[in-house]
C-alpha cells in the first residue's frame, strides 16, 4: 500500500478535511481533518498491535480484525488502523444474517464497533465471536486525544494479506476472498493513473463502506487526489439496504455538491428521472441535481444497466461510466472513463490487467491485483488456471477496440424448456426500466416457464403493475425472453433482502426456491 501510504505521509499533518458527516438537513453535521484521522488511526493501530493473538501460531501471524460499522468516520479510522498496523481487515456489512456475519467473524482476534455496530453484534450475539476475541468500541474522540504528536510510516514487506472481503457463496453464508496488499497498491496506481485528476476531490458515499469497491473509491482515491469523503446521515439508508434508499439519498446529492461518486444502476435511474423533471421545470441542470457547475463523474459498476437509461442521460448531458470488477480482482478490472467510454460496454481493462475469452466466451483475467484465495472454497468459487488466468464466470464480448462487454453470468443462464438460453441479467435490466419497479429477478431453470420477481413501488396498485409488465414484455422482448409469470409484490424491507443482496444482485436460488414452494405470494403475509 505504498502509493496510499506516500499520500498520507504528505497530508497527514494539514488540517485539510478528510471526512464531512451530513446531518438530515444537509448541514455539515461534524468535520475531521487528515491530522485528526491519521492521529486517530496511529493511535489505534498500536492498540491493534498490542492485542495478545489466538492460536499456537500466533507469533508468526499478523492480528486478524472484524470491522463491525456503519458509514461513521469510525470504519474510516478503523480501516486505516489495520492497514497502518499491518492487520488483516474483515469488514462485514450490519445488513448480513447472523450466519453470514458469523462465517466471517468466527476467527477474528478482536471486533472494531462503532455504535450501530455495537448495537448489530448484540443482535446476531456476541457468541459468535471466537472466546478469545475481543470487542473495543472505535471511540473517535479518544483515539484523536490519544494519538501521536507527529505521525510516520515505514514500509515492510507488503507481501501480507490486508484484507478479507465477503463474496457470495453457493449458501447463505459468504466466503472471504483474501486481499493482497501488494496487489490493491497495483489497483490504486491504474486507477489513479486512468481517472481524471483531481475527480475525487468531493466524493459522496451512497453504499456501505464494508464493499470493497467504496473503500477503493470512497477513501483511497480520495486521500490520493487530497479530497474530503462526505458522508450521509446516519438515519438515511445506504443504497443496497432499503428498497426506498435511492430516492431518499438524491437530495443528499445537491447538499454534498459532489465531484464523484459510484452510483448502483437504481440511482443513476433517480438520477435520470430527476434530470427529466428538472428540464421539463426549465430548471438548470447541474445545479438542481448536484448544486456544482460541472457534472460530477459518476460511476457505475455491480448489475447490468440499459443502455437506454445511459443514452438519455447523455442527452441530458449526464455521463454514467459504467465499470467491472470482482473482488478476486482486488475490485475493478475495467471501466469506462473521460475519453475512453463506449455505452453498454463496462470500458476497457486498467492498465495492469489483461484480459480474453476462453472458446465459450466465458473471461479470463490476469493482473499483478490478484487475490491470494479463498477463505473456503465451494462450488462457486473462481478458479485461477496454471497460466494465471482468473476464470470469472461471467460471460463477455471483447470488441476490437478492447471494450468489454458483459453478456451474463454462466452460472445463471437459463435453459428454457425450447432449449434456448436467457441471460437473465439483460432481461432484468429491460423491465428494470419501468419507473414503478425497485428490483426485479428472472429465473426458469429447472421451471416449466420463465419467471420474474418484481418488487415495486408501495404506491403502485398491483394489478395495475401486473398489467404495465406484461404490456411492456409483450411489446419489448421477444417470446423466449419475456416473463411469462409474474410476482408482483410491494417493496417490503425484509422481503428485498430474502431476495437481493447488498449490492443489489437477485439471490436466485431463493428465489427459484420460493416459486417451487408457492410462496412469494406468502411472504407478504
């Protein structure tokens, strides 16, 4: 992590802001500098390091360290801590299941809370910890009172696993995908290599920090352009854990007056409609969307989006760049950029990474971000060949140019009963685009026909969506794409998060569980 630590090593004792916490008016509810979070960090990181490790081997390994936290400048300081202390890193997101935390969580040597944390173990249960770990409350205040007068770094092998990030397994319980140090500094120095300088300057986070891909974003490419991070307020849900989140996040968009952020394909489509609306008042457009002169560069990555949805905003004068990446990758492996863009592609590879097609189109990854394994392996599990090459499981086009287009995912290619296949993901993304649907799933494997879960809109009256979606299928898919039986139900919390995952992406095995079991329709009961 030398490109990162050079960063800090020359900001860290300015008092330039790092971190703006919003409150629920959009008023900068609490500011911290780079001084006061590098302090905090140093101060922490020794009190990591001082933890007395678990297991025989533990004077030949570095402390493994649960991060239990919201979005708060606590994650933030927690996250830099491990890296400062040379620590291995579990993040695990507050929306995960008792079962999901404790996948991850079980061979930790110390938890890091903040107050939602806190509040979040005690409701999965603290036993699911190790019995010889411990939990310490991030206490922000304290750590900035307690933290060195001045602040150095030095730079040992980076050849230590810094992180261990989640990813979906063929159960309900995550696997961990082990994050090499050495392999993230690669990532940070293609992206900042391909961005424009200075774009995240003022970078709002609208996803849970505990994704790999916002902490790259979010806290690394902002302390490499010398930014602030802006938070939202505590009592806003992150987009990927509300259904509602998305529209409740957009006035967080003017108040933050934002120069980047990574949007999910449901707020660019916010975005899109706010955008309409705005032309149609006459109003100016940056101002009323982000209250800046320039467009912020906002990116996309995580589901497939229309490419209709990206033209009208282009006419808007709002480019979306979409991207691709998976944590195997250390997170992106390409995405479109200023001067570099192509609709419906997700962009060309970083620098660092190679890719191409094996003979059945599925893509094939090489990189010096690589990750070092799996925490335990399964089925789902990505294999890297003897040539290096990281087998990604989702399938892809390469133009000529070198864009990369996603088609689907192998695993999730659906053989109807003709025996045509459906990437499910693109029919997702057109019935997507109705304005009442939060998210939407299609499944047929193993089913006499092809099914589609829609969540919608609470004030959408069901039949009334029932019919819209079957108009719009009879009008805009052909006979083998189009969703022959639809459920329709109102977007519910708890049933949103049966069905999708943090990041937004359908759990089709749920799903296709739920249909065999004739109960979608009972799970609003």
């Amino acid at each position: 992590m030398r490109r990162l630590e050079d960063a800090l090593r020359k900001l860290a004792d300015t008092d330039r802001p790092l971190l703006e916490l919003l409150g629920p008016g959009g008023d900068v509810a609490r500011s911290l500098t780079y001084r006061q979070v590098t302090r905090a960090a140093r101060a922490l990181a020794d009190r990591l390091l001082s933890v007395k490790l678990r297991s025989e081997e533990a004077g030949s390994r570095v402390p493994r360290v649960g991060v239990v936290c919201g979005n708060t400048p606590a994650f933030i300081i927690s996250d830099l801590a491990c890296l400062l202390g040379r620590a291995i890193e579990v993040p695990v997101p507050l929306a995960f299941s008792r079962a999901q935390a404790s996948s991850l969580l079980g061979e930790v040597d110390i938890c890091l809370v903040d107050e939602l944390g806190s509040k979040r173990l005690a409701e999965w249960g603290e036993d699911l910890l190790g019995q010889a770990s411990a939990v310490l409350t991030v206490d922000v205040d304290a750590l900035i009172a307690a933290g060195p007068e001045s602040f150095s770094l030095a730079h040992p092998d980076e050849e230590w696993i810094c992180k261990v990030i989640h990813t979906s397994g063929t159960t309900s319980r995550p696997k961990g995908v082990r994050i090499r140090a050495r392999g993230l500094n690669a990532l940070l120095t293609s992206l900042d290599q391909e961005m424009p300088a200075g774009a995240f300057r003022r970078y709002l986070c609208t996803v849970p920090l505990s994704l790999l891909i916002e902490q790259v974003t979010a806290l690394y490419m902002v302390i490499l352009h010398g930014g602030v991070l802006v938070l939202l307020p505590p009592e806003i849900p992150l987009v990927g854990t509300a259904i509602a989140a998305p529209s409740l996040v957009m006035p967080f968009l003017v108040a933050s007056r934002p120069t980047a952020l990574v949007a999910t394909p449901a707020l660019v489509d916010e975005i899109r409609q706010a955008g309409a609306a705005a032309l149609r008042a006459g109003l100016p457009l940056n101002r009323t969307l982000f209250d800046t002169d320039a467009v912020p560069l906002i990116c996309c990555g995580g589901a497939p989006i229309d490419p209709e949805v990206l033209r009208s905003l282009d006419e808007m004068g709002i480019p979306i760049y979409e991207g691709y990446g998976l944590s195997e990758n250390g997170s992106v492996v390409s995405w479109n950029r200023p001067g570099a863009r192509r609709i419906g592609t997700v962009g060309k590879p970083l620098p660092h990474v190679q890719v191409r097609l094996a003979d059945d189109g599925e893509l094939l990854v090489k990189s010096t971000s690589l990750f070092a394994g799996y925490t335990v392996d399964d089925p789902s599990s990505c294999v890297v060949d003897a040539e290096g090459w990281l087998h990604t499981g989702d399938l892809a086009q390469i133009d000529s140019e070198g864009f990369v287009r996603i088609t689907g995912r192998k695993k999730n290619v659906i053989i109807t009963s003709a025996g045509r296949n459906i990437a499910p993901e693109w029919v997702e993304a057109q019935y997507a685009t109705l304005p009442f649907v939060r998210a939407v799933a299609v499944v047929g494997n193993h089913l006499p026909a092809l099914h589609g879960l829609f969540l919608i809109d609470p004030a959408q009256e069901l039949a009334e969506a029932r019919s819209v979606i079957s108009q719009f299928g009879q009008t805009h898919l052909s006979d083998v794409e189009r969703v022959q039986v639809a459920h329709v139900l109102h977007g519910r919390e708890d049933i949103y998060r049966r069905f999708f995952t943090v990041t937004g992406r359908p759990i089709r095995a749920a799903v296709e569980d739920a249909i065999r079991a004739e109960a979608l329709e009972k799970a609003v009961a």
